[in-house]
C-alpha cells in the first residue's frame, strides 16, 4: 500500500531568502514577511495610432512567444514569475492575452526567458527561422545537424535523449 504523498509548494523570501514551504497566514516563518509577490498596477493604456485590431495581433504574437519560450525551457509559469518577481498569474494573464506587459515587463521577461525583446514581438515563422539561423552559426551544431537529418525516427530519438541527458547533468552508468 502506498501512502499518498502531499504536494506542498515549497517558497523562497523575497527578503530573508528562507527556503520553506508556503505557510497558512503566507508569511516567512523567520522575518514574519509576506511570502505573495503583488502583482504590478496596470499601466494607463497609452494613446496610440495603431489600429485596434493591430494592437491585439501584437498581443497575441506575445503571448504566443512567451508560452511557446518558457516551455522550450521547460519553466513553469511560476519559476517564469519568480525571475521576474511578479505573481504566477500576471505570467498566466500575459500568455492567454488578458494582458500586455509594459516595456520594462517585456525587458525583464526577456531577460528571464534569456531572448532579445525582438524575439517577443516577432511573428512565430519568423521567430522559429531566426533561432535556428542562430543556432547553425555553432560549427559543432551545423555538424551534428548534418548527420541526425541521416537518421531515421528511432535513431533520431534515443540521439535525442541523450543529448537531453547530457544537458540535464546527468551520467549514465556503463
């Protein structure tokens, strides 16, 4: 029989850096301060000429690139929201397009997902043709690529899971 195990969300203090699981009250059991990030005030909606419809295109080119970036990084909205210090759910408003972060929203949450702001904003053919122009420009890359288009599904898979080992850290044992 097999105990259930609870999950608990477990916290870092934003000012004493206690590492500790979320309390009832949402206070750091060492300073007594809240453990809840606040959410940034809206910005007033700027005037501008750009139509209506444009401005929410926009939108969702945002709030496509930052979903699709932050699970290419296997983040979770809340370790996206934690290198942004802001709440999960202004990460959660920004991909499903209720709302659109500010310039210095867009620059911290490029600096967290480790792009250029061009990358948020650009459309997502372009987006992906632009990454993978970058990433041929590694010679070692332009190699491996070369060959694994050589391999067939099963190949290209157990290559893969390797590579992804290897970047997680971890050593297989012979």
């Amino acid at each position: 029989m097999m105990a259930s195990v609870e999950q608990r969300e477990v916290l870092r203090c934003d000012h004493c850096s206690l590492v500790q699981f979320r309390t009832a009250n949402s206070l750091c059991r060492r300073c007594h301060k809240s453990l809840e990030v606040e959410e940034p005030e809206p910005a007033p909606a700027p005037l501008s000429i750009v139509p209506q419809a444009a401005a929410s295109t926009d939108g969702l080119q945002v709030a496509s690139a930052v979903k699709e970036l932050r699970h290419v990084r296997n983040l979770s909205q809340r370790q996206l929201a934690a290198r942004m210090n802001v709440p999960r759910t202004y990460i959660s408003k920004i991909e499903n397009g209720k709302a659109m972060p500010t310039l210095s929203s867009l620059d911290r949450l490029a600096r967290a997902l480790q792009v250029d702001i061009s990358t948020l904003l650009r459309d997502p053919s372009t987006r992906h043709r632009d990454e993978a122009a970058v990433l041929m420009t590694d010679p070692f890359l332009a190699e491996i690529a070369a060959y694994t288009s050589q391999l067939d599904a099963l190949q290209r898979s157990i290559f893969l899971n390797h590579v992804r080992e290897l970047a997680a850290g971890r050593r297989r044992s012979a």
